[in-house]
C-alpha cells in the first residue's frame, strides 16, 4: 500500500466509521455468535502473498463485524461503560499516524508536555489537591499494582526491590465489595493473597471504619505490618462509597499507605454537587480514575495522582546507559512512573475530548445520565413486581424482578437469570449481573455517550413485558 492507497482507504474507512455512529442501533447490542463461529472463518495458515486491502475490509465487514458487542451502542447497559466520543476517536486517529513511543521527554516533548498539563487540567476541574502529580497510566489495575508495589517499596526502605523478601508480613485491607483487580494486584506484588483482609460493608455496601480499625489492631497484635488501604469509590457492584475521611484518619493513625480507587465514579467529581465524594482525599498517597469509562475518552486511559512522586519514581525507576539523555533533570520522564518502559501519546485524545466538550459540556453530559437513572429508580419503585436493591448513588441501578407471588430466593435467582438471558438474546439491550448479599442483581449503568431518553424508556418497557412472559 503506499500513500496515494491509503489516502483512499482511509477515506473510506472515515465514511464507514461515520456512518458506524449513525446507523448504531441497526446492530444487535451483544453479539449473537455462539464460540468458535469466528475463529472457524479465519484460515488456519496466513497468506502467503499480500491480499487487497477491499478484500480484507469485506471480510472485516461480513465475518468480524458479527462477533462484536457494541460497547456504543446507546442500549449497552452491561458492565460500566467504555466510552468514545468524535474527539477521542479523531484524537486515537493521530495517535495512530503519530505512532510515538512517549518513553522519555526526547522521544516526544510534546506528549510529555501535554500528559503533565492535561493532568493538571484534571486537578483543577475535579478538586484534586494541588500537591498531587499525575500520571496517565493504560489501566485502573495497573495504577493499583502501582500503588502497591510504592507502598511496599516505601515501607520496606526500597529494599525488596534490592534484596527480594525477608518475611516482611505485609497486609492489605479493602472492602469486602473490592474490584477483583485489588485480588490481583496484590498476587503480582508478591505480597500473597492470604494477606488480603475483606473488611466487612455496611448496608450501603460501604466499608466499615471500626471493622477496618479492628482488623488493623488485630493484626498488629500478632505482628503483622499493615501496608496499604485501599478504598473504593464506586464499588463495581453497585457503585457503594467507602468513606474517604475515616479510613484516611485510620490510615494516618497507624501510618499506612492509603490508595483511593475511583475508576468509574471519580468523573463524577466534575460535578459541584458530587465532589462530596472525595472528601477527605488530601489524605491520601494516591488516587485514580478512569476517563475511558465515564468521560467519553477512548480505552485505555486511566488518570494516576501521587503525592509522592519521589517515592514512585524510586519504585520504578532503571537508568540504562541507552536511556540518559541531557535533559533528565528538567523535565518528567513518565517510563519512571509506571511499569511500562514504552508509554502510548495517550494525553492527546484526553486534550481533544476536554477541549471539544469543555467543562460544561462534559458537567451536562453527566447530569443528563444522572436524570435518567433517577427516573428509571422512580418507575422501578413504583412497579409492584419489581425492587431496588442498592442505593442509587450515581448512574448505575441494581435492581431484581421480584412477582409478589414469589418468596422463594433460588427461584427468583432463576428468573431474573433468564430476564437478562432473554433480553440479551434479543440484542436490543444489554444487561449483566451481580450478587449482593447472595442475592442476583441485574444491573443496569446509564452512561453511554449516544443514551437519551428513549432508550432508557425502551428498556423499562423491555424488562416489563419480557418479565411478564416469564411468569406466565
């Protein structure tokens, strides 16, 4: 392919992506292949000789296109969302062509530049302490991995980095509603899942300060070292709030690293009436969250802030012969900042989308799916046959269809199993689930870029109606 071919391609390629966006909804929102369908239409051997690029496109088009779920789709409700926007693509576009490797400042100074602004940019616009530093990391479980691995490096002197481990019993408390990324993290930290104490939640599903407290004590007494508290803002269940202030206060009372993990809720600190939600965030060592889930910026983008930039470069810093340059002392080299020697220019889709949208634009974006997941609470409540089960803090509903006829819990498992199953296979929505307190929870999150009114109607008409069919 040479210029002149990829001029046209690409310009094809725009009108398809174009029209993508506007023709969304013809698409079924979960894929409806069964496995292997795929895998049996790609030969087993590559060509031996280059194929046309119309070629490769129409097999795109008619046998991967099928096995996609459209996570842009204004009926994707599953999960959290993973969201996109006309900047944040045009922005990944350029990244593409670009194809910068934002290792070290020389490497590009502009992508370093960008990255330290735009992250500033974020402390301003969501009340974020301006002692804070912030680094973009690819995902929420890797900036976890890194908070971990700094507070381990940090209490232990920067010598299991050196030496490996001497038995240092280090312990690590979250909630008992943590993302499954905390169980990871701390496997690959070496710090051994057995020392990871599930601090027992509250009704709202929120850690509890005096459990937290408790378990500390308890381990102290038998001469463990509690390293690291991680609360969560916006547990994936149901997007419960631990309670920032007392667990930091707890934190600087035994003098333990403190990590805050906002992945999908912290955008909503864009808004006044919800910077609530990181009070008490000026106690802390490090906090995150995702802009590809909530902010309309492409994946894979997560917002890292330390206060102790020192410490995490300690961490992570190697200094081959290759990689000094003249100007190391002057500028941020992010390769220091994370696990990741070769870094993606992932600042300039975020620079697009907040410059696109601005403030207010993305402010309305969020209240309007706030407004929608608060009039879909209403007509749940209302509805005889059906409740919610978690408090609706931002966007996401947890909810279960429960016929008044019905008290047994292993037959309403059974049903509101087969009402996402059902609805899922129709491929007008997309729903999944959860467990709270054992209990089956479908939950629905109201944050796609394209959602409005109507889909959310639609949907409340789709899960009374499929609902129905199934008790008959």
């Amino acid at each position: 392919m040479n210029s002149q071919d990829f001029r046209k391609e690409a310009h094809k390629l725009v009108d398809w992506m174009a029209d993508y966006f506007e023709n969304i909804e013809q698409y079924p929102v979960k894929s409806q292949l069964a496995p292997q369908d795929i895998y049996r239409q790609i030969p087993d051997s590559p060509p031996q000789q280059g194929e046309p690029f119309e070629q490769i496109f129409e097999d795109f088009q008619q046998k991967i296109l099928p096995g996609i779920t459209h996570w842009q789709h204004p009926s994707f409700f599953a999960y959290f969302n993973g969201n996109n926007s006309f900047p944040s693509v045009l922005g990944e576009m350029l990244t593409a062509t670009l194809a910068a490797q934002c290792m070290v400042w020389d490497t590009s100074p502009a992508a370093a530049e960008l990255e330290e602004k735009v992250m500033n940019w974020l402390k301003e616009m969501m009340g974020i302490p301006a002692n804070f530093e912030g680094v973009i990391q690819d995902t929420a479980s890797t900036a976890t991995l890194c908070a971990l691995l700094t507070a381990r490096e940090k209490f232990s002197n920067y010598q299991i980095n050196q030496k490996g481990f001497q038995q240092e019993n280090f312990m690590v408390y979250a909630s008992s509603e943590t993302h499954s990324s905390i169980d990871k993290a701390v496997k690959i930290a070496g710090l051994g899942i057995d020392n990871l104490r599930k601090i027992p939640a509250n009704k709202q599903f929120a850690m509890i300060p005096e459990e937290l407290d408790k378990a500390i004590r308890d381990d102290l007494a038998v001469g463990k070292k509690p390293l690291c508290v991680i609360a969560t803002v916006g547990t994936t269940s149901s997007t419960a709030i631990d309670p920032v202030r007392s667990l930091g206060e707890i934190c600087q009372k035994y003098g333990i690293f403190y990590h805050i993990d906002a992945a999908y809720a912290g955008t909503a600190a864009l808004l006044p009436e919800k910077r609530w939600i990181l009070d008490g965030i000026e106690l802390a060592d490090t906090y995150l969250f995702n802009p590809h889930k909530w902010m309309f910026t492409n994946f894979d983008c997560t917002a890292y802030f330390v206060k102790d930039k020192k410490a995490l470069i300690r961490t992570f810093e190697i200094l081959p012969e290759y990689l000094k340059t003249q100007s190391d002392a002057l500028v941020n080299n992010y390769r220091d900042w994370g696990i990741q020697l070769g870094r993606r220019f992932r600042a300039l889709k975020l620079w697009f989308v907040i410059r696109s949208f601005g403030v207010e634009g993305i402010q309305n974006k969020l209240r309007k799916h706030l407004e929608l997941a608060q009039w879909l609470k209403n007509k749940i409540e209302f509805h005889p046959d059906f409740e919610i089960l978690a408090p609706l803090e931002f966007n996401l509903l947890c909810l279960r269809y429960k016929p008044q006829d019905i008290q047994d819990e292993a037959q309403l498992d059974f049903l509101n199993q087969k009402l996402i199953e059902k609805i899922n296979r129709s491929g007008k929505a997309y729903l999944t689930h959860t467990r709270l307190k054992g209990t089956y929870t479908i939950r629905i999150a109201i944050g796609q870029t394209s959602v409005e009114a109507r889909h959310i109607e639609n949907l409340w008409e789709i899960l009374q109606r499929e609902a129905a069919l199934l008790n008959n």
